[in-house]
C-alpha cells in the first residue's frame, strides 16, 4: 500500500527531527564514501606488485669487526656458500633492500651536462646472480657478466659502464623507444658519466613506498667493499624457513671476524613499510563502525522518541483497520523517505569532500562506484534500525485508540 | 447484526482481578440507535473495545455481521474493522499532521481502495459533514465541533456496518454537542446503525434505545424504537 504522500506531507510539517536524521545520514555517508575511498586507495598502494618473489626471499646482515676483516673475501666465500646450500636457489649482496625505505637513488639524462633534465632512479648495486636472486624478468637485453663485476666503496666515484633499467624508467628516458631499441643506448649519471644500458627488466620496486617514481629502478654491476653488508637470499619455493636457518648456520660458523645480524623476511619487510597505512586503514574502518553504530542508535532514539508520541496515533491507526504490516510499513517507508534525503544530500557532501582532498592533499579523484554501494549501506542502516521500533511500534494495542489521558 | 452473547472480560494482575464485563448480552439490530451509559468504571468502555474488536474476551460469544470473531486473528480482526465499523472517538483522534483530507482517507488506503474512489468517498463524505470546503485544512484550525463532525465523516467514508461513538460530544460544549448528536440522528435516519457510549444522559436519551451498564452487566434498558432491538441481559 501506497503511504507516500501523507507520510510525505505529514512529515513537511514536523522537519526537525526528519531534518536531524536526515542530516546524520548525510555527514556519515560523506565520511564513510571517502574513508572507504581512502581504505582503498590505500590498498591499492600496499597490493603493488614489487617485482620480488617475496613469498621465498629473506635477507640476512654480517657485520665485520676484526681489524683484518677482508670485506670481499668474506662477501665472495659467503656468496659461494650460501649459493651452495641445499634450500637456496640463489643469493646476491644488496646495497639496498626493494620496500625498505631505505637506499639510494641517482639522476640519470639522456644527455651528458650540467642542467640537463634528469629521471630520478633507485640504485640497486648486485652481480650477475641480481636478476635470479630478485626474481626480475629481462624484456630485453642481457644480463650481467661476472667478468663486469667489480668492488666499489664510499670513495669510489667511477661508475661501471654497463646497467639495467626496469621497463618503467627506460620508458621514461626514452618514451618513443620500445625496449629492443632502448637496449645500447647511452645515458649519463652525475651529469657526465656515461653508462650503456645493456638490459631492460620488467618490475623492480624502488626502496621508497612512497616515492611518485616507485618503479624507477636500476641494476648496477658492483659489490660493496664495506663491512657492513647485506645479503638478499631466494629459497627454493616453500622452503625459505630451513632456507633462513640453514643460512644463518652456515654464516655463523665462519669465523672470519664478523657478527651475523638481522635476519628479516620479505614478507616482513612489505609489513614494516606499510605499517602506517595498515593503521590508517584499521582507523578509517574504526571510524566507519562507529559512524554508522552512531548512525543507527540516532536513528533508533528518534524514531522511538516519534513512536512514543504518536502512540494514540498509532493505537488509531490500528483501530481504523491497520493491520501490524502497515504500522511496520509506515515506519519502514517514513524512514527511507527520511534516508534518500539524507543519501541525496551525503552525495552532495561526498564529491565536495573528495574535491577538498584532491585540491589541499593531492589525494585519488573519488571513484563513483563508492556512491551507490554507500546509498544501499545507508539504507540499509536505516531499515535496520528503524526495524526494532518499527516492530515495537506493530504491537500498540488498538485500544488505546479510546483512552482519554 | 452484532450479538454478544455471555461476554465475560477479566482483568488480572498479579494481586487483583477485576471483571470488566460479567455475562454480557446484547444484540444490536440493523439501523438501531443504541445508547450505553454507566458510570466510570461500569464497564461501558471495555464493552466498546470489545464491540470494536479492539481488546479480546475471556469467555461468550461475539457475532458480528453473522460471523463469530471469537477465533480470528489481528490481521482478520483488521480487516472487519476496516470494513464493517467506523469509530468515533471523544478526543476525535484525527492526525495533526495530516490535511482533512488525508485523514479521512487513513481507513481507505487500508482497504486499498483506487484513488478515484477514495477521493469521490472522502468529498461525499466531508460533503455530508459540511465540511467538503476545508478538506485542506488542518485539523488544528477547526474548532472541536468540526474536528468531531471530521471524525464522523472518517468514520462514514468507509460505508461501515454500524459507527461506534465513544462519548462522541465528551469534548465538546452543550452548543457543538447538540450540533454533532443531530449529525449523528441524520446519519441514523438515513440507515447507519448506531451504538454510542456516553456518560450524558440527555444525549442517551436522543437514542432510540439506551442501555444502562453498572458493575460489567446490563441493568436496564429502555426502548425508544423496541423493534429494532433485543437486549438480554
């Protein structure tokens, strides 16, 4: 049964609490369609791919401290070793760990001289086992050869003349080259320094999560002579727990005058470095509950304070032959009525909420999708709360449709 | 056309009992005019929620329109009051927040009747109350007297089997009272049977019968059109 119009009409002469109802459901839909819209960007953020075989990496940290601690035999004996072991696939000293956060990071040109435009990149120094040990796909090119490899240190400032790009940087170098033809191409580091790009792989993350350029990255063929030095190991699929015991074991027994420190998975490390954003997530989503708890039990008190006053009103509807159906049904349809004005007003609040984020934040554009799925929670918040005193509401005798009080 | 036959109502709570109706018996005929006066506490209500369908019995027989309502449901008991009674209540019970309009026509969406024969009941029906030029208005700017003659005009739209008036001038003065009562006797006149409750004696005495109840039973009864009515009690 249609009770749109008088409900429609009755409630134009008592706004105000219509009105309050009306305006929490606004404010909640425009907090919750753009938390939701940050919780995914977000996720978006955290679910990139970083290039890595994460599932079966690890890395392991050897801090040198005899006073005769010969950096590259250890690193090389190490390598050799570790390489040998029965649960590891491949092993590479790293200068820097993919997600960490920390690392380095260089300009290159395309052409050679001071004031010349550069492209930000992540520098990953590795040896010809860099490509297996990270898990990266050549797309062109080739790898390095171990006859490239060659030891540097903080005072060294020559560069190798051999690197490897991923895809997204040589790209950016040379946007009208595809990558055959970006293979041998020069470009240049400090300004000067000539390097020829001798592979182009597909996907390596930058150490920085949140660096705008977080796939520019390069392979360059050094190892670092220093003591401290980290090693990035890739297990055999599924067996990174004994890969990691056996490694650490077999470091540990070496006596070569250094500690054996910091064992941290991939896994980790991808947790470490989106820490921040899991716990803003987990607050959006807090607020979420909480908007919509507060929502609900607003709701639940107005309709109850309105029920409560139009107890004779009700008790003489039912006498005038409502059956408990309409009682429940004037409520549910009042209250969907009082919803859509509150939706129509939060889509309104949504997109000006979302156009002050990307304008003081630089935050995503909102993505419409969120809008409808919010305008079926709000309703259904709605009927939800509505649905207890609603049902309260059924139950009023008739017969206090002839009590004079 | 509604016949109550031993009617007995209890009232229980944990410490007391109280008998609202006793053995009740009392047979309405078609196009009677019954008046039930008592006083506060006999039991006139109680058997004006019951004749309603609005409160249930403990024990009797209640035959409306040929049908036993001892056994049906809420949605059942709904739908007979929908469509074979119209109220009227001392304090008129209309809707503040809707039109004269709109509150006539709060029976008739139940009945899920079309617009059209909706909108042409409640015109008559206001037409019949004289109040067919203030259909929409609020029932807060009418005086007592038109908010009662609203009511009836309610109660009319439906084309009910009998109206049932609950002290139908109880908030009115002599001036509104008397207006409302000769309403009440042209509707009887023309057909529309009648049962009201009331505490004013004079206005009972206007019916064609008038019942006295004391203590949940009928005590006497005096007859102004006896064949029109029976009433064992």
């Amino acid at each position: 049964m249609s009770q749109i119009g008088p409900i429609f009409r009755a409630l134009m002469r008592n706004k105000v609490g219509a009105l309050l109802i009306a305006l929490q459901v606004a404010v909640t839909m425009t907090i919750i369609v753009n938390a939701i819209h940050l919780i995914n960007a977000r996720g978006d953020l955290m679910g990139r791919s970083s290039g890595l075989d994460e599932a079966n990496q690890f890395y392991v940290t050897s801090v040198g401290y005899a006073n005769d601690f010969d950096a590259p035999y250890v690193i090389d004996t190490d390598l050799g070793g570790i390489r040998q072991l029965p649960s590891v696939d491949d092993a590479v000293q790293i200068n820097a760990i993919p997600m960490s956060n920390g690392g380095w990071s260089m300009g290159l040109q395309t052409k050679a001289g001071e004031g010349e435009n550069s492209v930000p990149t992540a520098l990953y120094m590795t040896d010809e086992h860099g490509l297996n040990t990270l898990d990266v796909e050549l797309i062109a090119g080739e790898n390095f050869k171990a006859t490239e490899i060659s030891y540097r240190d903080r005072n060294t400032r020559d560069w190798p003349q051999s690197v490897i790009l991923t895809e997204a940087l040589a790209k950016s170098l040379f946007p009208d080259l595809s990558p055959t033809e970006i293979v041998g191409q020069t470009v240049y580091i400090q300004s000067n320094e000539p390097l020829t790009i001798i592979g182009i792989m597909d996907h390596l993350q930058a150490p920085w999560t949140g660096w705008t350029t977080v796939n520019h990255s390069m392979l360059v063929p050094n190892k670092f002579d220093s003591p401290y030095s980290r090693y990035l190991v890739r297990a055999k699929p599924g067996q990174r727990e004994q890969a990691i015991e056996q490694v650490e074991q077999f470091m540990k027994q070496r006596e070569v005058g250094r500690m054996v420190r910091e064992t941290e998975t991939m896994t980790q490390v991808r947790m470490d470095s989106y820490r921040g954003d899991s716990a803003l997530q987990a607050i959006l989503w807090t607020i979420i509950v909480v908007l919509c708890i507060i929502t609900a039990l607003g709701i639940v008190g107005l309709v109850s304070f309105s029920i409560n006053r139009r107890r004779r009103q009700i008790g003489t509807r039912r006498a005038l032959g409502a059956q408990k159906a309409d009682i429940m049904s004037y409520f549910l349809t009042e209250n969907v009525m009082i919803t859509s004005v509150g939706v129509i007003l939060g889509i309104a609040g949504s997109i000006a909420l979302n156009m002050w984020l990307v304008s003081s934040f630089n935050l995503p554009r909102l993505s419409y999708i969120y809008l409808p799925i919010a305008m079926i929670a709000m309703w259904t918040i709605g009927l939800f709360a509505v649905w207890g005193p609603a049902l309260r509401a059924a139950q009023i005798s008739p017969a206090i449709a002839t009590r004079n009080v | 056309m509604l016949v109550m036959n031993n009617i007995t109502k209890v009232f229980r709570t944990e410490t007391v009992e109280t008998h609202a109706l006793k053995q009740f018996s009392l047979t309405v005929n078609e196009g009677d005019f019954v008046a039930v006066t008592g006083p506060s506490g006999s039991g006139k209500t109680t058997f004006l929620n019951i004749a309603g369908l609005l409160e249930s019995f403990d024990d009797g027989e209640y035959t409306l329109d040929g049908r036993s309502v001892k056994n049906l449901n809420d949605k059942q008991l709904s739908q007979l009051r929908n469509e074979k009674i119209g109220f009227i209540f001392q304090s008129f019970n209309l809707i503040p927040d809707l039109n004269l309009f709109d509150n006539v026509d709060v029976p008739l969406r139940y009945r899920k009747l079309s617009k059209a024969e909706r909108k042409e009941r409640i015109e008559h029906s206001l037409d019949v109350v004289g109040l067919a030029n203030r259909m929409r208005h609020l029932p807060s700017q009418l005086s007592g007297g038109q908010q009662q003659r609203v009511a009836i005009a309610r109660a009319l739209a439906g084309n009910p089997l009998f109206l049932l008036a609950d002290e139908p001038t109880g908030n009115l003065d002599s001036k509104m009272a008397d207006s409302v009562m000769s309403l009440l006797e042209e509707i009887n006149q023309s057909g529309t049977t009648i049962v009201m409750v009331t505490h004013d004696l004079s206005q009972a005495e206007r019916a064609h019968r008038h019942i006295q109840v004391l203590d949940g039973q009928v005590t006497e009864q005096k007859r102004g059109a006896p064949e029109l009515a029976t009433v064992n009690a």
